[in-house]
C-alpha cells in the first residue's frame, strides 16, 4: 500500500515525512477504499516512526506516545468496520497534532527543537512570566555550554573523568542560573533528567 506525498510516493518500512502528506487526499482515498485496514496500517506506520524521533529528540513528549498506544490498543479490541473508520480519524488527528508539536520551538521562541526539549525538562507549573522568560535563556545556555564541553572530548561517554565534567557543568549551570524557585531538591531531580537526555543524545561529540 502506498500513500502519496507532495511530489511522489512513499513506501511502508521508510523513513516518513508527515508534513509532506496530503492528508486531504488520505482521508479522500480511506472513505472510497475497499481495504481500509491496509490504508489505517501505513498511517499507524508512519505516525510510529515520527514518534519514534519525537521522542528521541524530547522524551516530555511521552504523552504523545500514550495516546498512540491508546489508539492502537482500542482498535485490537475490535477490529469492525466502525472501530476501524474511527482509529483512522484517530490517527488522523494525532498526526495533525504531532506537525504541530514538531514546529513549537518557533512558538516559543527558540531556534531548535533541542533548546526546547530543555525547556520542556526545566518547565513546571505556577511559573511566573519573568520565570518562564528566565528558564528559557537557562535552557539555550546550558545547551551551548553542554555542546561546547562535549566537542573538547573525544567519546567523552566512555570516561568517568568526562561524564563528571558534563554533570558538573550541568549542575554549576543550574545552581546559578535558574530562578530562585528553584530549591535543592528540584535542581537535583533537573540535573539528572537533562544529564540522561545528555548522555543518550549526544553520545558522540
């Protein structure tokens, strides 16, 4: 089965652009196809692999991944016609909201999707503006700093001696950076998320 893209075709087991579908002619080739299990398993296809980088690049985004799989698990209750047209629209509007999730760093004012997945690690609730507008800058400094550090190092994943250095960084950054309410525990609990997002991302420098 395949689904058109602006300028062509893609097939199931590639690497998928969803911005590039046509989802108006998607949904036109569902309402009129006679095996519309096949048309709702390449789109269940490539909203798994776009997920599959979204959450690479911003593991906040879990919650997209709960409704994926909410998704999906209702519809292998009951595989009827009906269920079958409704998981489609189902997915339909979760890609919609996966492109828009794709384009909220320029929302929020950021240059990457990585300065925002900082920001999204550091964001909580009750903030005030100045605080949100503080974390911000937090967020695209320390990801600079952390790039710069991990350029100097060759591998720097594979030395105890390095690992620690980025920590510390990551740590020394926060401690004077960050609003001040931000206590002691929670910098800690910020510290080690971003230093795992750290450790998986940018293994190699």
């Amino acid at each position: 089965m395949e689904i058109e893209q602006t300028g062509g075709t893609v097939r199931e087991g590639t690497r998928f652009d969803i911005s590039a579908i046509d989802f108006d002619l998607l949904r036109r080739e569902f309402a009129k196809a006679k095996n519309k299990n096949l048309l709702m398993r390449d789109l269940e296809e490539i909203i798994r692999q776009k997920l599959d980088r979204l959450l690479f690049e911003n593991p906040r985004r879990i919650n997209y991944y709960e409704h994926y799989q909410r998704i999906i698990e209702d519809y292998n209750k009951e595989q009827d016609r009906a269920t079958i047209e409704k998981t489609f629209m189902d997915l339909m509007n979760l890609a919609n909201n996966l492109d828009e999730e794709e384009q909220r760093y320029v929302r929020e004012g950021f240059k990457s999707d990585e300065e925002l997945s900082l920001y999204d690690m550091l964001f909580r609730e009750n903030l005030s503006k100045n605080d949100i507008k503080k974390i911000k800058e937090v967020a695209v400094d320390l990801l600079c700093k952390i790039k710069e550090a991990i350029a100097q190092y060759d591998h720097w994943t594979d030395k105890q001696e390095t690992k620690a250095a980025v920590d510390n960084l990551i740590r020394d950054t926060l401690w004077q950076e960050l609003p001040e309410c931000y206590d002691e525990i929670s910098i800690s609990t910020y510290r080690q998320r971003i230093y795992e997002y750290v450790y998986t991302r940018y293994k190699v420098a």
